[in-house]
C-alpha cells in the first residue's frame, strides 16, 4: 500500500512538473481582456462569436526595421481570446538579412521553432552554461525547453522567416539585456558592473542605448 501510495504522489509531482497551463473545464472560456478582475489567466467572456478564435496577423511578413533586424509577431490570448485557457500560442519572427532575436526566456513555456525560409542559427544555453545550438533551414525545427536563455539569428544575407508555437497561451518573453539594463526602477549600476565586470561608465552606456524610446 505504501508502495503505491509513493508511486502515485510522484506521478503527481511529475504531471506538475512537465505539465504548462492549467486544464480547461469547459468547452471554451473566450477571455474577457476588459475585464478588472484578477486570476491566474483571463475569466471568460459571457457571450463569443467566431472572431475570438480566428486572427490574420502571422499571414504577412512582418518588417524588422529596428537595430536587431528583427520582428516577432505574437498570436497569444491577448490576440486571440479564444485561445483562453487552451495552453497554446504561435508566434511568427522576421529576420532582415543577418537580424537577431536577442537571448531571451519564456518562463511558461517550451517553445518548437519551424522555419518557413531562410537559414537560422538557433541556440538555447542549459543551467549548466552548456551552449546547445545548430543551424535549421526551411521545413526544419528546433526546440528550446521552457525557462532557458536562448536566441536565433539569421546567417544570410536575404530575409528569413519561421513560426514558433509553445504550449501556454501567455508565454513570456523577457530579453535578457532589456530586463538587467532597462528595468524600472533601474538595477544600481554596482550590480551591473560587478556581474558583467565591466565599468559604471560601459553599464551607462549600455543603458543608453537600451532605454525605451520616446
């Protein structure tokens, strides 16, 4: 009895493990986004049509005109209220000729990455600062695990395009260089210095260049 008591509980712990976004309860649960009500998600709206689960937003290239070259375009809950507690998402990522997307995390979601065209040097780094990386051409994927720093780039000289999918429906994206040198409040310059072993004069610098535009 013992014995099957330990082996239940550990198949607990590992569905609470591995598992993203909590089970829907119902059919659908379109996500009121007006609302001021706060949950671990979106409460569902009273009344839903077609529209909340369709969007055309990842059917035309996107233009990376900024200093990275690169655009993403989400299809996450907050564009698609019907994806409301289904723990899914799709993202579409643009590359101008050598455009990066910088390291990043999404700490609710793994994340498979298809190229549409072009060629992407894509790499997540582990917990143990192991660099797992290769790079993927049209029809391929790769795979980053939930939580960990990872990025793409495109090695050519053309544009590049791919569609990402992850299984929560709000997966987080926090760049790395954003979140340590454009945080607000701002992390004390000491800190950043120190970490990166670098001066307060470069952190400045850094933080410069990495301040939202107005």
């Amino acid at each position: 009895m013992v014995a099957i008591v330990v082996i239940v509980m550990s198949f607990a712990v590992f569905l609470g493990i591995v598992s993203a976004d909590p089970d829907m309860l119902q059919d659908v649960c379109v996500a009121d986004l007006a609302s001021k009500v706060k949950v671990n998600g979106f409460p569902c709206k009273e009344t839903f049509n077609e529209m909340d689960f369709f969007w055309d937003g990842l059917a035309k290239p996107g233009h990376p005109n900024n200093t990275l070259g690169s655009l993403v375009t989400r299809a996450n809950v907050e564009k698609v209220p019907g994806l409301n507690t289904l723990g899914l998402s799709l993202a579409r990522g643009d590359f101008a000729p050598f455009g990066l997307i910088a390291p990043h995390t999404h700490p609710r979601a793994s994340e498979m990455v298809f190229v549409l065209y072009g060629e992407i040097y894509a790499g997540f780094i582990t917990t143990t600062n192991v660099l797992v990386a290769k790079t993927i051409k049209a029809g391929e994927i790769f795979v980053f695990p939930r939580g960990l720093v990872h990025f793409q780039m495109n090695v050519k000289n053309t544009s590049a395009a791919a569609i990402a999918v992850f299984n929560s429906q709000l997966a987080g994206a926090p760049n790395v260089a954003t979140a340590l040198f454009a945080a607000e409040p701002t992390v004390p310059n000491d800190v950043l210095a120190k970490a990166f072993q670098i001066d307060a004069k470069e952190v400045e610098m850094i933080k410069a260049r990495l301040a939202p535009k107005s």
